[in-house]
C-alpha cells in the first residue's frame, strides 16, 4: 500500500517536468516570472538615466504609427524628430487628420505587443531582432533629417542590434520580452502627460475635430495599452494552463 500511494507523487512530477520544459521550448515564461519581467520593466521605465534609451523606443513607434497611418490614408510622411526627452514629432501632408492623431499612442502599443509575442518564438528570434533594427534603419533613412534624431535612431539600431552578439536564445527572448513590456508600460503612462497640456497634443487635436472630449481620447490610449498588457499575460497564462 505504501508503494501505492508514492506512485501519484511521482507521476506529478514528470508532469510537471514536461510542462515546464514546453514553456521553456516555446518561449512563453511562466506566470511567476511574467509577474518578475513585468517589475523589472516597470522598475527600469522609473530609472531617470537607464530608462531614457526605452523612451525613445516607444517615442519611436509613436511616431512611426503616425507615419504608417498618414501613408495608410494617402498622406505623405517628410520626416519625423526625436527629442531626448521622449518627446516626438512625425511632420507630413494629407492624410486622415483623425486616423493620424489616433494612431500614435495606439500604434506604441501595439508595437510592445508585438515585440512580446514575438519575444515568444525563439527559432525566429533572431530573425525579429534583425527585422526591427532594421525597420529603424529604414526609418532613419526615409525619415531622419536632423542630427539628434539620427542619433538617437542609432541608439535604437544598436539596442536592437547588439543581442545578436549573444549565444544563447534564452537571453535574446527575455530581453525582449521585457523591451515590449516597457514599451507597453511607457504606452500606457505617456497619455495621461496630455490630461496636463493646454491646447496641444493628439488628444486636443481630436477633440476639435471630433467634438469627443479630450480625457475620452486618453482613456480609450489607455485601454489600449492595458489591453495590451492584458493579451499578453493571457499568452503566458494560457500557455501555463496546457
């Protein structure tokens, strides 16, 4: 009987084996480390120095959302500027002024989501690094016109660049899993900057020209981003329940 009842014990185990090693062949971390990535992400997003370069990142795909919706809507982009700061502009002509304004802080988001999902398919990895390095090349190249700017996607190139140095996948994937969960974090903390601004921003912009109060837009970025954050803690909390 006693030989019996260790049998369960045993047979969990190997289970429990096997699951985790799925996790870890899939890319997906667990629910307890999701909950450690996402703190370290929130803790570098509060570091005034270190934080700065993740700034940019989600400036960056602020603004080049507002690039792809303007060539979406049949605009023409000229170029975009970065600031030190975080801030940004994306400077064209036609286009849908509401599909553009929207885009932005949308788009930041959705941006950190897609880098998490892809954080998750370690045989591509690699392939995704070099692909988003070399989406901020191509922006620089279209877009980039001034000198600050140009640096700054250079500091982007090489943040996205520089992983494909290291040998092992598993530090690739974390890194940037935690590089989409500060983006979606920075995503859902710039909007609310424009609850403090007086007659500028996206926010305002939208109002004039949709009647819809301003703090709606902000709630509806927010959701965004907390959608965001949402999806991709159910990846995680899926993948643990198989």
């Amino acid at each position: 009987m006693l030989e019996h009842q260790q049998k369960p014990p045993r047979s969990t185990s190997r289970f429990s084996s096997s699951k985790l090693t799925g996790l870890a062949a899939s890319g997906v971390p667990s629910r307890g480390l999701f909950i450690i990535e996402l703190v370290v992400a929130l803790l570098i997003t509060r570091i005034p120095y270190l934080s700065v370069p993740f700034k940019w990142l989600e400036s960056y795909f602020h603004e080049l959302s507002h690039g792809i919706a303007t060539i979406l809507s049949s605009g023409v982009v000229s170029h975009i500027q970065l600031f030190p700061n975080g801030a940004g502009f994306c400077f064209s002509q036609g286009g849908s002024p509401m599909l553009i304004g929207f885009a932005g802080y949308f788009g930041a988001a959705c941006w950190g989501y897609l880098i998490y999902l892809l954080a998750t398919w370690p045989k591509g990895i690699r392939v995704s690094f070099a692909l988003l390095g070399a989406l901020v090349v191509l922006s620089g190249l279209l877009w980039g016109r001034d000198i600050l700017t140009l640096a700054i996607l250079a500091v982007l190139t090489i943040i996205l660049l520089l992983p494909l140095k290291l040998s092992q996948n598993k530090m690739l994937t974390q890194f940037l899993r935690i590089v989409g969960l500060m983006i979606m974090l920075n995503a859902l903390a710039s909007p609310t900057v424009l609850l403090g601004l007086d007659g500028q921003g996206d926010a305002v912009m939208l109002a004039e020209r949709s009647w819809i109060p301003a703090w709606i837009w902000v709630g509806l970025w927010l959701l965004t981003s907390a959608c965001a954050l949402y999806f991709a803690w159910r990846r995680v909390d899926n993948a643990a329940s198989r």
